[in-house]
C-alpha cells in the first residue's frame, strides 16, 4: 500500500505527463494511518492470541502435572526432614508418705508369744518360711531408733526375734523350735491405725488358734480411747510382757542362732525344706480406712458406701461407715442410717456409742443418753461407753447416776485422772465436800488431765480440803 503512495507522489514530484498520470488513473492513494492502526491493531491481536494460548497451555499442563503427580510422587527422592527429638522433662514425683512402725510390743504369757507391731496406716508385707525360721518383709516402713531384739527358753528349747530397718524396709525375723516353728500372721485396724500381730504357739498347731483365741492386748500409751475398736478395752490388763535384757546383751548367741540368719534375708541351711512365699496387700477396706485418716471423708464415704452395699452383714464395715459420717459431719446420713443397722444388731455397742455421739452433735443430749442406756455393754467390758454416759448424766444435771458410774468405773482404774475428776465434780454437786476434795487430789495423781483440768482440780481440792 505505502508503494502506490510513492509512485504517486513520484508523478507529482516529476510533474509527469497526462499519459503517464492516465496509466496510473485507476490507483487512489491509501490512508497510511488508517492502515498503521490496522496494522497495530492486527499485531496486538496476534500477541493476546499467543498470550491466550501460552496461558491455555500453562494451564493445562499445571493440572495434567496434578494429575500425575501421586503417580510420580513415589520414583521421585525426596529429602525427609527430620526435626529432633524433644526431650520430655519427667515430672517431679510427689514425695509419698511412708508408713511407720510406731512400737513394737512383745508379750509372752507361758502359752504363746505375741509380737504385735503398731503402725499408722495400713501395709503390705511378705512372708518367707522355712525350716526353723520366719521373716516377715515390711515395704516402705520407716522404724526409727535401734533393732529391738529378744530370747524365750521353753522346756529346753530357744525362740529368738529380732526387728529392724533394712533398706526403706522393715524386717521381722523369728527363729527356733526346728519344725514345730508356728506362727500365725494377722493385720487388722485399731482406730485410723494397724497392727500386725504375730503368734508364736509353744504347743503344736493344732493347741492354739489365733482365730478363736483372743489375743494379750498391750497399747501404745499415746493411744487415744475413742479410736479404739470394740474388741480392745482400756480395762483389760496387757499381758505381761517380756523382760528384754539390756541392748549389750541381748544380741543373739552363735549357738543358738547363726549370724548369717541376722543378715537382711534368712539364710536357707543345707538340707532345709522348701521355702514358702507369700504376701499381704491391703484390701478394699484399709483404703478406706486410710482415705479416713488423712481426713479424706468424701472418698471412705464412697468406698465404704459400695462394700456395705456389697457385704451388708459385715459389721466391721458399718461401724468403719458410722466412723465417716461422723468424722464427716453428716449427721442427717448418719442418723437416717444406722437406726436401721442398730435394729439388725442391738447389742452392739460401738455402733450404738457412735449413733449417740451424731445426737450430740445435733445437742440432743437426752436422745444420747436413751440410746446409750439401751442394751447397755456390761462396765468392765467396755469402760469407754460407760464414761460417755457418765459424762452425759453430767450435762443434763443427773448427778447421782454420773456419781454411781464414776464410782463403778474408778474401782476399776483409779489411776484415771478423768474419771476421779468426774466423780469428785458430782459428790460436790451431792453435797460431799469431803469425798469429793479427796478425788479432786486422786485425779492430779492420775493421768489424762490437760493443764486447765489440773488447775481446776488443784483450787477445788484446796477448797474443799479433803484427805488423801
């Protein structure tokens, strides 16, 4: 197009002849810019088109690549990174409570020999017989101060028993007789407390059974009354015990026990019968018991809760369930629940004290004393039930009946500093001055009383000026 143009300026520029302007007649001369714009225009549609189609195909290849991609993922190496491992920082373990052997108390009363071991809470332990000798394996007890050893002869025979701590643990090992050996293992709860009890027959196995025979009873001194349990009763005398010569001399002969059988496990001697393994676990019910001691109500509630559902004839587990609605404060689930069990078991008279001391709680003191009067426990078998009531006929101004039972009740202790306090504070009350400034200085020579009780006891007695 631009050549037509420039032969026709060509002709205008050379002023060309009409002949040659006619050969050229029918030629017109062309927009130029109307065809730079065309010309512009068709560029720029050939550059979006191979745009366009270079997009298409990007495209198409981006989802053909995802498509292949699974398929290919697998031939294809690629690198794993791997992070390092994070060390987990263990947590502190909480520091557990150990139990401890509070006492050990021997007692021999010609027929049997009796070590019991006091504990706080319960334990589990294992034992190992053999020929001539026991051991008992205490776990994670704490005994504090020097082994406790000692030595009975009988009928030319020696019994030799030593205790002490070994490792965390505590070891009980008992040796003699040879093969008449027989000793009978038993744990049971005093209060929030155990304690182990291990007989030693003199006679053969079928003369004794723990079982059926009651056992000396012998207490720690700092034991509170009202924890114990109804089997045991401060009235009872302890058995008399066994007179340990001093440490120095009390350690156990060569002869009669060999050194190796000291040491923290028993030696088996050559040619001695098999030995015999066992172990003891606290049951369901000293978890509840211990859930009690630590003062965890709730929990003993629960658990007693399911075994009374489970044994509802145990009476050891409804006086343990009494024990925690009381320790509780539940007094409107005590009360609503042991009438019934009182009813299945009138004469027993731990249940019956702990349903008095609810209605105390609640300051009935006359529904207290009613239940208490109710199949009342002869006196010398249960003096704790006894003074409660004493003191109750106190409260309510029945000073005559408090005066009897203190009577009856200092016959049997009169060391019992409470109990000659009580009975001084109700002759006063009689009109006895004499008598009752005479208990008043019977009770500071007895024991129980705190520092307030003694003080009073002291002015009354001045007071009154009875004789000794």
């Amino acid at each position: 197009m631009s050549l037509v143009n420039d032969m026709l300026r060509d002709l205008e520029a050379r002023r060309a002849a009409p002949a040659e302007r006619e050969q050229l007649g029918s030629l017109y001369a062309v927009d130029e810019a109307a065809a730079k714009r065309r010309e512009g225009y068709g560029r720029l549609r050939r550059g979006l088109l191979i745009v366009a189609a270079i997009g298409v195909l990007a495209v198409a290849l981006f989802l053909l690549s995802g498509r292949l991609q699974p398929a290919a993922q697998p031939l294809a190496a690629v690198p794993v990174v791997v992070s390092p491992p994070v060390e987990e920082v263990a947590p502190t373990p909480e520091p557990v409570a150990l139990t401890r052997l509070l006492e050990v108390l021997p007692q021999n009363d010609g027929r049997r020999f009796v070590l019991q071991l006091l504990l706080d809470q319960s334990v589990s332990y294992q034992r190992i017989d053999t020929n001539g000798s026991v051991s008992f394996r205490l776990s994670d007890v704490q005994f504090k101060g020097e082994a406790r050893t000692g030595r009975i002869e009988k009928e030319g025979q020696t019994l030799s028993w030593r205790v002490e701590a070994q490792d965390g643990d505590v070891n009980v090992l008992i040796i003699g007789f040879g093969d008449q050996l027989n000793v009978a293992d038993r744990l049971e709860s005093i209060g929030d407390r155990s304690q182990l009890w291990l007989d030693v027959s003199f006679g053969s196995a079928a003369d004794a059974d723990p079982q059926t025979e009651s056992m000396p009873v012998a207490e720690s001194p700092d034991m509170d009354e009202a924890q114990l349990p109804d089997w045991v009763t401060r009235d009872v005398e302890p058995a008399e015990t066994l007179n340990e010569p001093a440490p120095a001399k009390t350690t156990l002969e060569p002869k009669a026990v060999p050194r190796a059988a000291i040491a923290a496990e028993p030696v088996v001697p050559a040619g001695a019968g098999n030995i015999t393994i066992g172990a003891h676990q606290p049951d369901a019910l000293a978890q509840a018991r211990d859930a009690l001691s630590r003062g965890d109500h709730l929990s003993a509630i629960r658990q007693l809760q399911t075994l009374h559902q489970a044994q509802p004839d145990s009476a050891e587990i409804s006086r343990w369930l009494a024990r925690a609605y009381l320790g509780a404060g539940d007094t409107a689930a005590l009360l609503k629940w042991l009438p019934a069990q009182l009813q299945a078991r009138p004469f027993d008279a731990e249940l019956r004290e702990l349903l008095a001391r609810g209605q105390l709680q609640l300051g009935d003191q006359g529904a207290a004393i009613a239940t208490l009067q109710q199949n009342a426990p002869p006196l010398q078998r249960n003096t704790a039930y006894h003074a409660l009531l004493a003191a109750l006929y106190q409260q309510v101004g029945e000073w005559s009946a408090s005066a009897a039972t203190y009577r009856q009740l200092t016959a049997i202790q009169p060391g019992q500093g409470a109990w000659q306090l009580g009975l001084a504070i109700a002759l006063e009350q009689l009109d006895q001055p004499a008598q009752a400034g005479r208990h008043y200085r019977q009770a500071l020579q007895g024991q129980g009383l705190d520092e307030s009780a003694r003080q009073f006891a002291t002015e009354r007695a001045g007071s009154l000026g009875g004789t000794q």
